[in-house]
C-alpha cells in the first residue's frame, strides 16, 4: 500500500490556489478591460466620471474570486440609473431603478428596456418605465456609446 506524501497534497492545493486566482484574475481583467479604459480612475480610486452632458459613468469591477460587476450610467438630475451586468459568457442583464416620489423603483429589464420577471398583478413597472421612456431611452443610449455594448 502506498503511502500519500504530505509535501505532494500541500503542492497540489497551493497549485489550484495559484490556477484559481490567475483564472479568475485573467478573466475580470479581459473582460473589464473595455469598460474601464472607457471610465478612468477618479481621485478617489474608484471608475466614475460625471460628464458635462449631465450624467455619470461609472465601472464597478468584480470583487476577489467574484465574476459580478456592473457598469452603471445615471442622469444625475432626476436620479434615474441603469445598471448593467456583464456576463461572462457573453451579453448583458439590465436593471433600472426609476426615481418616484416616495424613492426608486426597481425593475429588471431585457436588452429592449422591457421588464422581466414582474409579477402579473403589477402594472406600476409598465407604467413607470412608460412614464420615464425618454428618460431610459437615453440612459441606454448613453451606455451604449460609452461602452458599444451592442454586438
């Protein structure tokens, strides 16, 4: 019977230690790439810049050993924003947070601005990007040219 070798099992785990955090680390950084050379560094260290048209832009990379981030474009008058998850498989989720006068509403939406995974007896989701459509026309319109999300 042969005997396991302490040094080989503790070579192992620090080789898939090293493959995870490369991985992991060549991914974010390729897929991101884009994104943040579109949105420099601020003087705080995060990716956000406010434009002279009146809206912000703004990259968040995806946290250590995480593959979620977000590009995130908001009209800084009303407080309206869209958010985008980049997949790293390819393509895009989209989420809006709609500014009312009680606070924000949010609502997941598909490449079209149209909401998913509503619940049927809610309407106010329609409504509301209804009410805000020039509002989310041009936050996605905005993201698109920052970032060419389209493919």
């Amino acid at each position: 019977m042969k005997r396991i070798n302490g040094k080989k099992i503790i070579l192992f785990i620090i080789a898939i230690f090293a493959a995870l955090n490369i991985s992991w680390f060549l991914i974010t950084t390729i897929k991101y790439n884009k994104f943040v050379k579109a949105v420099p560094k601020n003087e705080y260290g995060f990716y956000a810049m406010t434009k002279e048209d009146g809206y912000t832009y703004s990259v968040k990379k995806p946290d250590y050993l995480h593959y979620t981030g977000n590009l995130a474009v908001t009209n800084n008058k009303n407080n309206d924003l869209l958010i985008i998850w980049p997949r790293i498989t390819g393509g895009y989720e989209y989420g809006l947070i709609l500014q009312e006068n009680e606070g924000g509403y949010n609502i997941y939406v598909d490449k079209n601005m149209k909401p998913i995974d509503i619940n049927k007896d809610d309407p106010h989701a329609i409504e509301m990007i209804e009410e805000h459509k020039v509002g989310v026309e041009a936050l996605i319109s905005r993201a698109n040219k920052m970032w060419r999300l389209k493919e």
